[in-house]
C-alpha cells in the first residue's frame, strides 16, 4: 500500500471518503474525513498518523504509546470509537500485511480496531487474520440508534405511538401560537459555516448545558464541531436548523449526511425555552427535511433513553484490542 498524506486526503472526494462509501459500515458518517480528522485537529494533534491508500482500500491510524499497553495503532477517532479505520473489501488482509512487514506504526504494535459488528464478515475476517500472532480482546460495546427515513415525514411519523404523535402536535401548534418558527441552513463555503456556527454557540451558552460549562461551547468540543461544520461545507453536507422567536435564535440541531444516510451531532435550546419541547420540533423539522431530501436513515448514535421515541433500530458494534503474543 502506498503512505497517503494528510493533505491528499483533507478534502471531501478523497480516497478516504470514497472508499468510506463503497464500505458496510455500522456508522457510515463517523468512517468519513469529516469526522476523524475534525476529531485529530481538536483533540489530539500530536499524534502522528499513518494513512495508507491502495486499490479502493483506506487505512487510517494514529499511534500513541499507552502506558498499560505500550505501543500502540488507535482509530483517528479514538475516544468514541465509533468509526471503523478498515475501509475497502480488503482492508483487513491489507492491515495484516502492513504489520507482518513492520511497515504499519513500527515493530508489532498492538493495534486497536473500533466500529466493528460482531460477528459479521469482517469479524471474522479479523479473526482469521490475526488470532495466530495476537490475542484479540473484545472491549465494552457500545449501541448505535437508527431510525428509517423511508415514506419521510408521514412514513416516520406512521411508525410512532398514537399518543407521541399527539403530543408533538400539541406542542408544534402551541410554539407556533408563541411565534416559533424554523430556519434551515445548508453551508456552503468556509464563510458560511463560521456565521451558523456563532450563532449555533451563542445559542448553546444559554442552555443548561452551556449554563453549566459543560457542552460543546467548552474547548475542544468548541473547535471539534467548528472544522466540522468548515468540512461539511465542502461538500454541503452539513444541515443546521434554527428554531427562532421573533428575531432570536432559541435553539438549533446539526448533523451532516453520508450518502444518504444523517447522522445527528448535536442539539441545544435557550434554557428559558426548556418548556416548550424545543428539541422535539427542531428534531421534527429536520426530519422533515431530510424526507424531502430522500435520505434514507438518521443515526442518533449511542443508545439514551430519550431516543427511545425517535428511533426503532440499534446496531450493536465493538471496539477490538489486537495484543501481540
């Protein structure tokens, strides 16, 4: 496999994007650019990676040094572990081969693998290929939720409770009454996402979470989700929906598109909003967009209670320490 830089693979058509997109994968958002290299810039710049392209496959680590493990090859996303570095039908045997010629992260490093389905094919894929020179340990799992765009609006809403639907309907007509409406914004230029992304935070600092200095108006939340939303723009791939009052902002939710597939990132409101249902209606609106859109699925991510109601689907996926023997 040929070593790929940085810079060849920072863009939204690249290698690793596309190969992203031939892949089945639990998560198809958090396998892009947009997400692992927004996670490296934020959070741990530092660590050298080792990206490596060939024939539709995309391999992409960081190394670090652990001081339970030593050496050690991570995912670019390291902490959610919810992207999978393997990308392409041959990325396993392409790893197995990359480590065998100590070409991949130095001398027999322990690798650690995230995002992958248990007991699907690249399971065992993973298993054949390694279980000779490493022991492979299965790390706490983690639940990613889906729920089906298809039919859109009517189609999401036609599978939820009577009474859920009721209580949305109550609570869109009594916003409505107080002068709510909804702003969709799709940024399409650097420009543009730093202007929707102030206003995101200035949003954010009035929520509880915000009030209580702990959301994604702290560093390194704060530039995570900031090159994201630059990335998205890209491509466009980014969807932002303002809820407002009059001329203020009074809550929002964001989250970017692979394929066909949006993924949600995060939602706030104004704590003197908190009892309005805010985050219901602005999570209804962007599910009435993306259904005129045609996407296909949201993903919420990891399994909370309060995505109970949004969701029907959960994909279970693991994360795999390869230790060598």
């Amino acid at each position: 496999m040929r070593r790929v830089s940085l810079a060849e693979l920072d863009h939204a058509e690249s290698a690793w994007n596309r190969a992203a997109a031939r892949t089945a994968t639990a998560d198809p958002f958090c396998c892009r650019t947009e997400w692992a290299l927004s996670f490296h810039e934020a959070f741990a710049p530092e660590r050298p990676l080792h990206l490596w392209a060939d024939a539709g496959c995309l391999l992409a680590f960081a190394s670090t040094v652990d001081p339970h493990i030593g050496p050690l090859l991570e995912p670019v996303e390291s902490h959610w572990l919810f992207g999978d570095p393997l990308l392409g039908d041959d990325a396993v045997e392409r790893l197995a081969d990359g480590l065998a010629a100590a070409g991949l992260g130095g001398p027999r490093p322990a690798v650690l693998l995230s995002g992958v389905v248990p007991e699907s094919a690249r399971f065992a894929a993973i298993v054949l290929a390694f279980q000779r020179r490493y022991e492979l340990l299965r790390l706490a799992p983690e639940h990613l939720c889906s729920a089906s765009l298809d039919g859109g609006l009517d189609g999401y809403l036609s599978r939820r409770s009577g009474s859920w639907r009721r209580n949305l309907r109550q609570a869109a007509r009594r916003a409505k009454d107080r002068g709510v409406g909804f702003e969709r914004h799709r940024p399409r230029t650097a420009a543009a996402a730093a202007a929707v992304y102030d206003r995101m935070l200035a949003v954010e600092r009035r929520s509880w979470k915000g009030l209580g200095r702990c959301g994604m108006a702290e560093p390194p939340s704060r530039d995570f989700y900031r090159v994201m939303l630059r990335r998205l723009a890209a491509a466009g791939s980014g969807r932002v929906v303002f809820a407002r009052q009059a001329e203020t902002d009074i809550g929002f939710v964001f989250g970017g598109l692979a394929g066909a597939v949006y993924r949600g990132q995060q939602f706030s409101y104004v704590e003197e909003w908190a009892d309005a249902s805010i985050g219901n209606l602005l999570q209804l609106e962007q599910i009435r967009w993306l259904g005129e859109e045609g996407a296909e699925r949201y993903d919420m991510g990891p399994r909370m209670d309060y995505k109970r109601h949004w969701t029907e689907t959960e994909r279970r996926i693991d994360a795999l320490l390869l230790r060598p023997r």
